[in-house]
C-alpha cells in the first residue's frame, strides 16, 4: 500500500543531473535545463540554485536510451516542491533522451543556533555555564563568628541571593566545657597530691 504524504508545504530537494555529450551540443543542453526547470515550475515549486558543475568522464560506462555514454555535464538544481509531485517530476526526468541520470535527494534543514554574545560578554561569575559548574563543583569553607542574634536572619537571605554562593548552613556552636588547670598539683610529689590524701584519709581518725 502506497503511503500519500500530505501535501503540506513546499520541501527543499536537490537534483543532480547529467547531461550526455555524444549527441548534445551546447543549444541542446540550455533546451534540456529549460525542461526541466518548466517541470519543477509547472508542480507549484522554484529554484533556489542551478550550478553547473563541469564535464567529466562518468566513473563508468552508463547505458541510457539506447546509447552508451562515458562522458557527461554535471548539472546541480536545488528546488523547492510539494512532495507529491516528486514521483512525476522523477518519471518525467527517466524519459528525457538528453538527461543519461537524475538523482533527488531531500535537502536537510540547517541547524538553528542560539545567539549566546550577550551571555558571553557578562563577566564570568554570571554566565550560566560557569553557575552550572559551581553547582556540580565547589569548594566548602567554615567561618567561625560572632554577631548578634537579631541580624542572623538577614544575614543568611544575603548568602542566599550570592550567585556565588551555591549553599550556606548557619549553626550554634556549642561552648566547650571548662576544665580547671591542675599543671601545679600534678607537678607535686604524690604523696602531697590532693587526690592522694583524699583516698589515703581514713574516715573518723
């Protein structure tokens, strides 16, 4: 079952052609351009380009309408046309005696870039693809400080607007225990150590 591709808009095609110099002369091959080009207008479609691409020999002995050509003038068309002509453009082109092979190929669209000058010329702490790095890379630091309560709140909504900064923590810090010195009373003699006496004391004497 044939599949009708719905005649949607036109699609951008490229021709190849190649014309036979054993029986055709230079009127001969401007009569052959014009036929074909009459066939692309007469589907809907125009040409965008014809470029003549010089006479070569065919890499090999073609055979076509009788004839066995070895030389021939490469033609290149680009054209637009809806794609449901393409199967009585290509039939048209396989029974023109001046036309020895004919290949049609869809033309791929070119890719859209994106105009990133304004992004490059920032500086590069507020480019997006240095701030993406950050977030996958960083390096952690501690500060230890002292400020009043009342101002840990805007303090944090600061850090929190940083583009620089991917993520802040605040904590208390806990104050560490006292411990009293006793460098002197471990310099004695034991005997004379308060913790000696203590255990050596006899209770009621």
């Amino acid at each position: 079952m044939n599949e009708t591709i719905p005649d949607l808009s036109l699609v951008r095609f490229s021709l190849t052609r190649l014309n036979s110099l054993v029986t055709a002369n230079e009127p001969e091959v401007v009569s052959t351009l014009k036929r074909t080009s009459e066939a692309i207008f007469e589907t809907g479609g125009f040409i965008r380009k014809l470029e003549n691409l010089g006479t070569r020999e065919i890499p090999y002995k073609t055979s076509a309408h009788g004839q066995v050509h070895k030389k021939a003038s490469y033609f290149l068309l680009k054209f637009d046309c809806p794609p449901k002509h393409l199967y009585d453009l290509s039939e048209g082109y396989g029974r023109d005696v001046d036309i020895v092979r004919h290949r049609v190929y869809k033309v791929k669209e070119p890719e859209q870039f994106e105009c990133t000058i304004e992004e490059e010329t920032k500086p590069p702490a507020y480019r997006q693809v240095i701030i993406k790095k950050k977030k996958s890379c960083f390096l952690p630091f501690i500060y230890l400080f002292d400020c009043p309560p009342k101002h840990l709140y805007d303090l944090s909504e600061g850090y929190g607007r940083d583009v620089d900064i991917v993520r802040h923590r605040v904590y208390k810090v806990k104050e560490p225990e006292q411990f009293e010195c006793t460098i002197e009373e471990e310099t004695k003699p034991p005997a004379y150590r308060q913790v000696i006496i203590s255990t050596l004391s006899i209770p009621g004497l």
